[in-house]
C-alpha cells in the first residue's frame, strides 16, 4: 500500500485542477476559492458571509460543477419546517404504503441561502445533517450522500430579517469564508460579463474523488507531529480569557484547526502540517466560534492572530 508521501502528489493536483476551474468562474477573490478548497479537503461544512451579490451562491454552483454533483440550493425562510429540508413520508396511491421522499439535504452539494434566516424548528434536522451525515424521518434514519458538501451562506447581521445563529449550529461550520466587496477593477470585469458562467465549467473532479481526497486529507491530520497538535489546542484554549473573549471556541475548533491545516498541507503538496498552516488557516476556523467582550475594539480577525504572537 502507497504511503501517505507516495500519494500526496496526485492528490494535491486534483486540488490544483479544482481551484484553477473555479478560477474561471469567481474573478479577483482567491480567500473565497481557497477557503472552499480547503473546507471540502478537510470535509467541513462551509460558511460564506457576505452582502447581497458578492457571489456566494455563484461560488457554490461553480463547485459543483466543477465535481460534476447534484446540487441543490434552498432558500431558507423563517416558516420553513425540518421536512422541507430533509424530506417527508408521503402516501403512494398507487402502491397502498407510505413511502419516503428525498429533501434537498439529500443531493451531493447543498446550498442553504441565507441560513441566518432559519427559524428554530427546522435547525434540528440540518444540525443531525451536518454533523452525522444523516437525517431522521419518521424515527427512521436515512444517510447522506458519501463525500457531500454543505454550504450555507449568510448575510451581515445588520440586514433585515436576519438572526444570529445559536452557537452549537455555528460550531459545526469548519471554515467561514468572509467575502468583502471586489476592488474596482474586478467589478469592471464582472459588469462585463468577463467570468464563466458555472454551467460553462469543465467537471475536473467526481464526487467520488471528493470522497477520496477527504479521506486523504483526514490521514494526513492524523499523522500531524503531536507538538503541532499541542500547539492548535493552546491557541483554541487561549480563547477561554474572559477578558477578551465573550464566547471561547470549543473542542471542534481544535479538530477543524488540524483536518483544514491539513487540507492546506495537501494543496502545498505536503503531508506535514506545520505550526505556520495552523496560523494560516486559524482566521477560517475560529473567526465564527468566539464572540470578542463589547468593550473590546479590535476584530475577530486581529484578536486571533495575537493570540499566535502572543499579545
């Protein structure tokens, strides 16, 4: 069997062929196409947060198209129910029985739009997808997809109709992708129609090798050096000061600081994962766990890279 060194080469340009087609698709954003990658390396689910038109449902199109998946978008409503998510136990007329319809948490990528408008009720059956990759119907459990990705998107907290999301549902994002407004000259481009449209990308990868890769990628965390894994974990623990932090980061945060270090390991072409991917990264990972005190002025951002400087 081929060691984890052996491997990391293929894998690695299958993470190349992937950001280079969704290049094509999302102009002047590369924080955007990287924290995708990274967040589907490290099979994570992903949040995007932004203002209205900055591409988000854009980027997540342009993704499964570029894997060649079944993609579902669901606009989320505050009336909306648990079933209108994972689906329903419907009587067929022509059968006699009661048989159970797929909901859109069944296809290969799902794309929930502005989740930060869910009410509470149908959290529960998006919280048991993203977690343990299955729903429960009826008291019957049904498995999601192998390899699938889930995307949510949010609007700014300012907007209108919007909520903040209870902590446990934010903790099980792996990697949130802030998207800002593009510089001048990328918006002349896309005035102009100077991107690929998702349906116009070539399918680089399957789902299958998403599967694959992370796969790959989870060995690779595994095998991190243990004082890197010691280091993660102060950094996660150091958000327990009461006299920055509201709302500390938890025991996901340290797994999802290893597994998307690792996913970034992968798309460098490398099986170690060092203490400089940690810090890297660590902005994907936390900025949507911790909550800064109100009297404190700095952003979440500039908080958590003084925690790797030690301020």
């Amino acid at each position: 069997m081929a060691t984890l060194s052996e491997q990391v080469q293929g894998y690695s340009n299958q993470a190349a062929e992937l950001r280079k087609e969704l290049e094509k698709a999302i102009i002047g954003q590369p924080q955007l196409i990287y924290g995708l990658v990274y967040g589907v390396l490290a099979g994570s689910p992903i949040s995007l947060t932004g203002v209205p038109g900055v591409a988000k449902t854009h980027a997540s199109r342009a993704l499964a198209c570029a894997i060649d998946a079944r993609y579902e978008r669901v606009q989320v409503m505050a009336d909306m129910l648990p079933s209108d998510f994972t689906g329903a136990r419907v009587f067929n007329l022509t059968a006699g029985e009661w048989t159970f319809e797929p909901g859109p948490l069944f296809a290969e990528v799902v794309h929930l739009d502005e989740l930060n408008r869910v009410g509470g009720r149908a959290l529960s059956g998006i919280m048991e997808a993203m977690e343990e990759r299955q729903v429960t119907v009826a008291g019957k459990k049904h498995d999601l997809p192998s390899g699938q990705i889930i995307i949510a998107t949010f609007n700014p907290a300012e907007h209108a109709g919007t909520e903040e999301l209870p902590d446990a549902v934010a903790d099980r994002f792996g990697v949130q992708v802030l998207i800002e407004r593009p510089d001048a000259r990328t918006e002349q481009l896309i005035a102009s129609g100077q991107y690929a449209l998702p349906n116009e990308l070539q399918a680089v990868l399957t789902i299958k090798d998403i599967e694959n890769l992370v796969h790959f990628t989870r060995e690779v965390a595994k095998a991190t050096e243990p004082a890197v894994v010691a280091h993660a974990v102060s950094i996660v623990r150091k958000t327990m000061n009461t006299a920055l932090f509201e709302r500390p980061a938890g025991v996901r945060a340290s797994r999802d600081l290893i597994r998307v270090a690792a996913a970034k390991a992968v798309v460098d072409n490398s099986i170690k994962v060092t203490a400089d991917d940690v810090a890297e990264i660590a902005p994907l990972v936390l900025r949507h766990r911790v909550e800064p005190k109100y009297n404190v002025t700095k952003s979440v951002d500039v908080l958590i890279e003084e925690l790797f400087n030690g301020s």
